[in-house]
C-alpha cells in the first residue's frame, strides 16, 4: 500500500506562488506514477500534472502549462508541484495520487489518492 500526504497549500493573491508537497510512504511509490489533481468547489476533478514512475515523463494540462512545474524527489518519496503566476480559476482542493498505469486525465483511475489541500488564490 501507499499513503499520500498532502500539504502547503493556502491562499494567495493574483500572481502569487506557492509550492505544493505530496509525501508518500509505502513499498511501491518508486515504481508509481504520480499524479496531480484539482477538483473546485461544483466540479469535476480536473488533471493538473503527471511525472512517471521514472521521472522522466511529464505531462501537463493546458490549462497550467507554462505556469505550473512538477518534480519527483524519489530520496524522498516525495513530489512537488510549483505553482507560479496562480489566478483565481486555479482555486481548488489540490489532490495528489500514484497509480501503476500512465494516465494523465480527469477520470484516470489512479489506485491511490491523498486527502488534498485546499488552494486559494483571490484577485
């Protein structure tokens, strides 16, 4: 099994930046897939970023290409989503998950998700 541990979400203005931190622990992190997502208050869950279990792979959405960065720190099981220029549209409950299947969509079926961490970003 794996536990993901999400965290240093907040709020921000218009702008603004922050870095998001998702830890994970148990046995099968290193050959996961990880993933970022964000589902805001009314919606669907939305992909945000992948990395593959390799770290070599990256993909982002559209919406946040350019903006947002994702890295994986496997020493520390640990993956980083850096959010700059951020605008009210990205509010949301940012959610981390790792899966064994590449998949980089909103109905991805990732085996295991985190809790979230809540993103606001006010004009």
């Amino acid at each position: 099994q794996v536990d993901l541990v999400e965290s240093a979400g907040g709020s921000v203005q218009a702008g603004g930046s922050l870095r998001l931190s998702c830890a994970a622990s148990g046995l099968i992190y290193t050959s996961s897939n990880m993933g970022w997502f964000r589902q805001a208050p009314g919606k669907e869950r939305e992909f945000v970023a992948a990395v593959g279990w390799s770290g070599g792979t990256k993909y982002y959405a559209d919406s946040v290409k350019g903006r947002f960065i994702m890295s994986r720190d496997d020493e520390k099981n640990t993956v980083h989503l850096q959010m700059n220029n951020l605008s009210p549209e990205d509010t949301a409950v940012y959610l981390c998950a790792a899966g064994r299947t590449w998949c980089t969509g909103p109905a991805c079926p990732y085996d295991f998700w985190g809790q979230g961490t809540q993103v606001t970003v006010s004009s």
